[in-house]
C-alpha cells in the first residue's frame, strides 16, 4: 500500500512504504491426468497422518544388521516381531479334512506335524499381541487363526484386515532349498528359509513378503492407531490366519453343521475364511482389507491371454547389423547375489535384462563407431549412462570378432502383472536399436514399431495399457475407479535365471511374448479395445496372436464401490504428505491406480467388502514364493503407514450413521437373511439425508441426523467374487441377488432387525459445559422419526415399556466431541403399513452351535450368541423386492436449544494504512554573518499506522544551499519519536532541525534550503 509524497516549504518530501508482494509464477500445464468418477471425501487430516505415522516410526525398530534372537533388537517393533515370526516354520503342508468339531488340522509325518507348527506360531502371536496392549485378542481353537481388536466395544459396525501368517511350499523344494542363504551368506543350510536376518536394510525370511511380514504389519498398523488415539466411529479388527498359500483340506459344510447352526450355509474357498466364517460364525465386517497383494487397492482378478509379437526378420540375411540371437532375463545387479532368485517367485517377471546380438560382418570400423556413440548418445540422453562407481552398467556395447552384443540392464526387476510401472529392457533395448541402426533392415522397423508402441516420446508408464495402440481413450481405465482395463506384459512370463531367448538365426523370426490381463466389464467393449491393438501391432509390421475379448475374471467389489475410492485416495494421501518418505511410489504417482491380480485372495469370500490393500508398493522390489524372500526395511515402514492411514480413514463413518444388523425372533418373519453375509453392505451404505427434511418436518426442533440406505439380499453367502456381469444381473437369472422367483422368497417375509446409530458432532461454537449436558442426557432429550413421502411418523415407545429397549447411546473414549445416538429398526421387505412397536428376543452374535452337538456335548463358548430382549419399531420397506430399504428418510432431532445457542459474527475490516502528516513549514531565524551560533527550527508529524511495527526516517539531509554555495556544516534532523511496536493513530511527532553557522562561516545573500525526504514504513503490515 503506498500513498503520495507531500511536500513542506522546506523542500521536504514524504514517501510511505509498506513493502512489495513476490511475483507469482505458472508452471506449465501438461497432458490432464485421468480422474476416477467416484472419489471419496478423506476425514484424516495432516496432524492425525503426522501423529500415525510418529506411531509407526516410533514402533518401526528399525535396524540394518541383525539375526533372529541375537538379543540386538526390540521384538515389539516391527521389523523385531517380523524377525520373530519367520523363524517359524508356518510353510502350508496341506492335510486331511476333519469331520467333528474342533476340527483339528492333521498332524502326520507327510504335513511335518502341520498342527503343531502352526500351533506354536499362534501361540506366539497371541503373546505377541498381549504384549502390545491390544484390550481385546481372542483364538477359538489352537490351530486356527488369531484376531486383536480396539475401538469402542460398543460400536455398531467393525472393519477388519485379514491376512495370513502362513507360506507354501513352492519356496522350500530341493531346488530352492539349495538357493537359500542363511545369515552367514552360506547356501543350502538346513532351516536357512526359517533362520531369519536384517541385512544392508533388507529382512530376509520365508513369509517376509507373503504373507506373514505384512500381516504382522497389519497388527503394528493397528498398535500405532491405539497409541495416536484418534477418533474412530468403528472397531478395528485385526484378523491373523494360517491356512491361505495352502489349506490342511476344508470340513465340508455338511460336516460343519453339526457343530455351527449356519442357515443358507455354504463354505468358502479358502480355509481361513472357513474357519472365521463358518466355524466360528465370526461378525462380518462392513468393509476390510486382506495385505496380501498390491498397493494401491486391488479390485478383482484380472482374465489373461498371452499372445506373441512376431515379425520375420529373413529379409535382414546377409546385412550388416542384422540380429543373430536375442534372450531376455532378469537385471544383473552388482554386489547383491540373491537378485536371481526373484525369476522363481510365484509372478513372473517382465524382463529387466536383454540381451541382443548383431552380426556386424560387412561393417567398417567407422560404421560400428557410429552404431556404439548412437547407442551411448541414446542412453546418456535417457540418463541410463554413465554407471555410477560400484554398479552394472545399464547399457553396454561390445563386440567380439564380428559380434555386437548390446546389453540393457534396467537394474529394476519388474512384475508381470504390473508393466505400466515398468522399465521394460526389451522396450529399452528396441528403442536403443532404433536410434543407432540405418533404414532398410527389417529389425529397424521391429525396433521402431515397439519404440512407438511402448515408448513414445521416451515414456513408459501408461504405454503398457495401450496408451498408443489406438485404443478409445474411454476404454484404457474403468470411469469408476480407474482400473487400466488392459495391462500389456511385452516380455513377461521371465521364471528361470538363465535368459530367455525371443529370437534365434535358426528361426529368422523375432517372436515376443505379450502378456495380457484384462479387467473389462463387458466382451464388447474388450472386443474393441484388442481389435485395435491387433490393428497398432499390425501397422508396424508385426504379427500379434488372437487376443479375442477376455474380461476380468471377477469382482472383489463393484468398480463404483467407495470402499476403493477411500483406500485409493488414502494411499494418495500418505504419499503425497511426506513425497520424500516415499520416493519410489511417489514417482510412480500418476501411473498407478486400482487394479486386477493375476491370483485370488482371501478378498474373495467377502463379496463386495474386501479388497487387497498391499502389501507390494509400486516402485519397490520384493518377492515371496521363492528362496531368499525378502523386503527392505524402509518398504516395511512405507506399507505400515499406507495400512495404518487406510484403516484410521475406514474405522470412521463416511455418512451420517451406521447400523448393527441382529437376529430377532418375531412371529411370522424371517430374521436369518438380517445377517452382513448375506447382505449387500459397505461403508457408503447409509447416506446423508437431511435434504429430504425441511422446515416443515422439524417445527421448532433441530436436526442431528438424517439417513436413507437400501440394501438388497445377495443370492448366497457372500463366498464368491462374481463377475461385473453377475452383479449387473442383480436380481436376474445369473445375477448376484436373492432371485424374485425364489421360493423361500416367495413365501416368506424377510425382517432386518439392526441397530441404527446416528453420529452427533460437537458444534464449534457450543461451550463445555452445554455439551456435556447434552452427552449427559443420552436419547433422553432426542426425538427419531421416519419420513414417508411428506409424513412424519415419531418413534415413540408404547406406555409402561421402557425406552432402554429401544434407544441406546455411546459416547467414545477417542472422541469425546461425538455423541452416539441408536434406534432399534426392524425393516420388513413388505409394503408400508404403519410403525409397530414391538418386543423381541435378538442376539448381535449370530454364533448358535447345532442343538444335537450339545445334547452330547459343553458349548465351548457358553458367553457367546448370548439372547437379549430389545424393543423395535417394526415397518415395511415399502415394496417386496428382496431389498431392505429405508423410507424417504430415519431421522433424530432435538429441542431447539441447541440451535438457541449458535453464534454469529460481527466485525469490521480495518485497511491496511500507513499514513504521515506534516505540519506547519519549519524556518530557521535569519542567520547572522560574522557569528557563531546554533539556529533551530521545528515542525510536527503526524503518524497513523495500522501495520504490527513502524518506523520513521529520515534521508540524510546533507547541507543548505543558496543557488551554487552552500553551508559548510550540515543540517541536523531529530525526532521525539521513531519507533512504534504496534498500532497507532494520530500520534504526533516534534521534528527538530538544527543548522550550525560557524563565525567564519561564508554566508551569500539569498535563501539557504534543501529538500528533506521522510519515510514511514513497516516490517509487518
């Protein structure tokens, strides 16, 4: 803010200065990233992910050096209880199904005594999760799995993450029981895959990577979260199985019912999941996780079809450069001997190393110079070259006799089901070649093709979901949540560490394998998509094998389901809060988004609740499956974090509620579909509805809450992992739900009896103490109510019962500015007759043993399926669809009070302002020729200053002039006061001037003057 200079008969000048704002730069603006259509609005802010991740480092234990049991490190930290755990040996062995309950896991020379193995490793982690205060740890049965919960106990729903601590047995054959090391760097010592070690940062250990690391990551994730403390509206469960990478054989479920009465009863495929499903009748999650596949969320399993590239090279015979052999591998890497064994993990690799060889007969010396400084022109450009002291080169050219070898080591092993990632040494390769080679050989225009294919502009990335092969822009990724809907493996399937040859002189023909998976919806719209990458392949002289239209294998959750949009923008979140941290994932930021999987998971039996949420992070190297399986440290740090922030964002409510669904026993309806199994349930389920209440619905009151939710009925347990088609079916003939022409359906009413919670938040403005009154009075000063069309039906609890069958409230020990308020529903899937209130015995715990199992036998679990009598407002839906779905809106309000007592704002904007006023001209008296003296003269300023400090100043005032002479001594200026701390109005200011005349002193008749300038400014505006 500047004003204008003012001006005394002096010759003074004022000039006010506040100082300048910087100039803003633009960046520039590149190609648009893709944005998915559904997102998720994250609730963890910058503090709570700082106070996570503290959590985390502060239990990491990070160390570089160690050995499982050397007394070096802490075994309740992280990398300590994953040392601990893999000097068990938990390899999956398989077994003989039992047929009685506890169902033992057999225990037979053939297994390796697999009961007892497992047994230790449960026990172990049972202690282990003791030892780190988790309140609540349960294990049924000594052989089966283990969970830890926190949260309040009384919260409606949970969210879970399950995982298993087990390994298979591909990792201990003879061959690679040959390749282990153990911590000495000796191969083939007995026990080297269960003798764990930290080494140059990384842990190695049968079960590091898979599964066992990250399920022990899993339960660290969740310690940090008790420690930070932070608000959660759910429980977290931490679930830890034994049985995934290979099951001791699954009771059938007729056998299974003689234990566990489970109506509808079906088993699922893996046999953890049989165990916490069906055995043990656990409570289904609203939303989970299992850590055993990839970041940043896994959606479904992906189809595949792996055709090749080819293109003859014949017409290159006799020519200088041509190719005589090309083998592809994985990355050479200095100084780490183990990297090898990452080719025998259980996904193959896209080859991170190639190998090409060209015959060079014919070719001068000057040509083969030229080929050599094109090649390492190529790399240096691309930053490949030069290697870095102590490293394998990337590129390197040699030649023997007449044999050019180029060598591409990208010193980045890369996945198979991941290309987009990629450093792809084919891709390298071909573009090198294309840069050094003349026109008129056929491998030129090989090399061209796949430069443009798959390197266009020097850029991987998306190139590896079809980017450039003339696919529709629309049909790359799934508009929902950003799946690539193909991904283009060029070179997968690398499984051997001897290199893999794609091209020999025997047969003239460069043939390169294209590993395929696709997750498209619809055959249609994947005939499409690969008739154009038949047709880009085709333009470039190539021969590519039938793709036909292969469609994504099936479903974990529907691509629309926020469940992936919250773990997606979770994952985002925690990278792009400390980029740093994490450098490698941060790099592959704008490439990498939800996916398929080549393999299934334990997501699968809980259809439409669980994806996999890591625990591979795009940009780090890590393998399982395999001798020598390991992680680094740091990528073990990265993934707890990753999990720890996605499981805070899903253990709170996205909407205005959630609900505890229950069995009752009312006459005349079927409560046995009112399970979370059987229903299709998730996080986004209960939405905010308070548009659909208005003034007229309220009166006087205050709204709380207000929520709208449908629910339809699957068509069976929720074990399998459909199809999109299947769940665009819905209720169809092949569909995902409950069939309208089913006969149970058709003869019976269904009832969900739940639990309807609404969240109230403490209003900024209300005082302590208000509040606590509030939280003290419970339900008792709210009223609930449905709205049905215009009508507005109150929930009121019949004379002579009481109101604590019917309402409930919580308040949390992690969030004491929330306040829980409930109401007991029982939705009936039948037209709408009115609110009855009814009573009814329930149970939350769907646990009920088979009545003959206890003529005969104790319940081994007296406290559990415990019955309890509860009040519920019992309506219809509305329609009978085989849905539950709320009317208009369930709401709950409040006297007005509250509202009573919220504040507004007055004020005022005061502009900035810097503002000096001078008085009255100053004059000196006449000065006298001939003697000395000192002449003073004065004048005032008036200062006005909004800014935090100001200052007033002076230029130097040098001497009095009268046209050519001037004064010998120098005029004096002095101020009462110059410095202000604060604010000011008004404040006047005494200006002294002083001229000294010396007796000797020339004086010139005339005028003696000078022009002053003053300044007033400030530091802090």
């Amino acid at each position: 803010m500047r004003g204008k200079p003012l001006a005394m008969a002096l010759g003074m000048s004022l000039l006010l200065s506040t100082g300048g704002a910087g100039d803003a730069s633009a960046s520039g603006i590149g190609e648009e990233q893709f944005q998915p259509s559904v997102t998720y609005d994250l609730s963890v802010t910058d503090a709570e992910r700082d106070a996570i991740h503290a959590e985390v480092e502060a239990l990491a234990g990070r160390i570089s050096d160690a050995r499982a049991g050397d007394g070096t490190y802490d075994p309740l930290t992280l990398v300590g209880a994953m040392l601990d755990g893999a000097t068990y040996d938990s390899i999956s062995r398989g077994g003989t199904a039992a047929t009685a309950y506890p169902f033992p896991v057999s225990n037979t020379a053939a297994n390796q005594n697999e009961y007892d193995r497992k047994v230790a490793k449960l026990a172990w982690v049972v202690k282990l999760a003791k030892d780190l205060g988790f309140p609540v740890v349960v294990q049924r049965q000594p052989d089966k799995y283990v969970y830890a919960e926190i949260g309040d106990p009384d919260a409606p729903e949970m969210v879970m993450a399950l995982s298993h601590l087990d390994s298979p047995t591909a990792s201990v054959t003879a061959a690679q029981l040959a390749r282990w090391r153990d911590p000495f760097g000796n191969l083939g010592t007995p026990g080297a895959y269960h003798s764990s070690y930290v080494k140059d940062g990384w842990v190695y250990g049968a079960g590091l990577q898979d599964d066992s690391g990250p399920t022990l990551a899993t339960l660290l994730a969740a310690k940090a979260m008790l420690e930070a403390g932070l608000p959660m509206d759910r429980r977290v469960r931490i679930v830890m199985g034994i049985y995934e990478d290979g099951g001791p054989g699954t009771p059938t479920a007729a056998n299974t019912a003689t234990f566990q009465s489970i109506p509808y009863n079906a088993n699922p495929s893996f046999y953890d999941n049989w165990a916490y499903k069906n055995l043990n009748r656990e409570e289904t999650p609203v939303a989970a996780y299992t850590s055993d596949s990839r970041f940043p969320v896994i959606v479904g399993n992906s189809g595949s079809v792996t055709p090749s590239a080819s293109m003859s090279l014949s017409a290159d015979a006799g020519k200088a450069f041509r190719l005589t052999d090309a083998r592809a591998g994985v990355t050479l890497r200095e100084g780490d001997p183990t990297l090898k064994d990452i080719a025998y993990g259980s996904t193959t690799q896209i080859a991170s190393r190639a190998i090409f060889t060209l015959d060079v007969t014919g070719a001068d010396a000057a040509a083969r110079d030229r080929f050599a400084a094109a090649v390492t022109a190529a790399a240096t450009a691309k930053g490949w070259l030069p290697a870095a002291p102590g490293t394998t080169p990337k590129v390197q050219t040699t030649i023997a006799g007449d044999a050019l070898t180029l060598e591409v080591n990208t010193d980045v092993a890369m996945e198979m089901p991941t290309p987009q990632y990629g450093k792809n040494a084919v891709v390298w390769g071909m573009f090198l070649l294309s840069k050094a080679l003349d026109p008129g050989l056929q491998l030129k225009q090989a090399a061209d093709g796949i430069t443009d294919l798959f390197f266009r502009d020097g850029v991987e990335g998306e190139a590896y979901i079809g980017k450039y092969m003339g696919i529709p822009a629309s049909l790359l990724r799934n508009p929902s949540n950003g799946t690539p809907n193909l991904t283009f493996a060029l070179m997968g399937g690398i499984n051997s560490e001897t290199p893999t040859s794609f091209y020999t002189d025997a047969t003239g023909s460069l043939s390169i394998p294209l590993f395929v998976r696709s997750m498209h919806v619809t055959a249609a719209d994947s005939a499409q998509a690969t008739a154009a990458v038949t047709a880009a392949f085709q333009a470039k002289g190539f021969t590519l094998g039938a793709l036909g239209s292969p469609i994504g294998a099936g479903l974990y959750v529907t691509h629309d389901n926020p469940l992936t949009a919250l773990q997606f923008g979770s994952y985002r979140a925690t990278i792009d809060h400390e980029p740093a941290a994490f450098a490698d994932p941060s790099a592959l930021r704008d490439v990498t988004y939800p996916q398929g999987t080549t393999g299934g998971t334990l997501a699968s039996n809980f259809r439409n609740k669980m994806t996999a949420f890591g625990a591979v992070i795009p940009g780090n190297e890590r393998w399982w499956h395999t001798a020598n399986e390991r992680m680094k440290v740091d990528s073990a740090v990265q993934m707890t974090k990753m999990m720890a922030d996605g499981m805070l964002e899903m253990a709170r409510y996205s909407g205005p509620a959630g609900a505890q669904f229950m069995w009752a026993g009312m006459p005349g309806l079927n409560a046995d579909r009112a399970d979370l199994d059987l229903l299709d349930v998730t996080i986004g389920t209960f939405k905010d509805a308070s548009a659909a209440v208005g003034k007229s619905q309220l009166g006087s009151r205050a709204l709380l809450g207000a929520t709208a939710f449908n629910i339809p009925m699957w068509n069976g347990r929720g074990n399998s992992a459909p199809t999109a088609a299947a769940f665009a079916l819905g209720h169809a003939a092949g569909g995902v739900y409950l069939p309208l022409n089913d006969p149970e359906y058709l003869s019976t009413t269904y009832v969900a009896p739940m639990r309807l919670e609404f969240k109230v938040e403490r209003p900024e403005y209300m005082r302590d103490a208000d509040w606590a009154t509030f939280v003290a009075r419970g339900y008792g000063d709210v009223t609930f109510n449905l709205l049905v069309g215009d009508k507005v039906v109150p929930l009121t609890v019949p004379a002579g019962q009481s109101a604590d069958k019917y309402f409930s409230s919580r308040v949390s020990a992690t969030n004491p500015d929330a306040l829980y308020l409930s109401v007991n529903l029982a939705v009936t899937d039948a037209p709408y007759e009115g609110v009855k209130p009814v009573l009814a015995d329930s149970k939350t715990d769907l646990y009920t043993v088979n009545p003959t199992y206890l003529a005969s036998n104790p319940d081994p679990f007296p406290g559990r399926g415990a019955v309890k009598q509860r009040g519920f407002f019992q309506f219809g839906d509305g329609t009978k669809n085989a849905e539950f779905s709320s009317p208009d809106a369930v709401y709950v309000t409040a006297s007005n009070w509250i509202a009573d007592e919220e504040q507004t704002t007055v004020g005022g904007t005061v502009p900035a302002t810097l503002s000096l006023t001078l008085g009255a001209p100053a004059s000196f008296a006449p000065f006298v020729p001939g003697v000395a003296d000192d002449y003073v003269a004065t004048t005032t300023a008036r200062v006005t200053s909004t800014a935090g400090d100001a200052t007033l100043s002076v230029s130097d005032p040098g001497h009095l002039t009268n046209g050519a002479f001037s004064l010998p001594q120098p005029l004096q200026v002095a101020f009462s006061k110059s410095t202000w701390t604060g604010p000011v109005s008004n404040d006047d200011v005494t200006v002294t001037f002083k001229q000294s005349i010396g007796a000797n002193d020339a004086l010139r008749t005339g005028t003696y003057s000078k022009t002053v300038t003053f300044t007033l400014s400030t530091t802090n505006p």
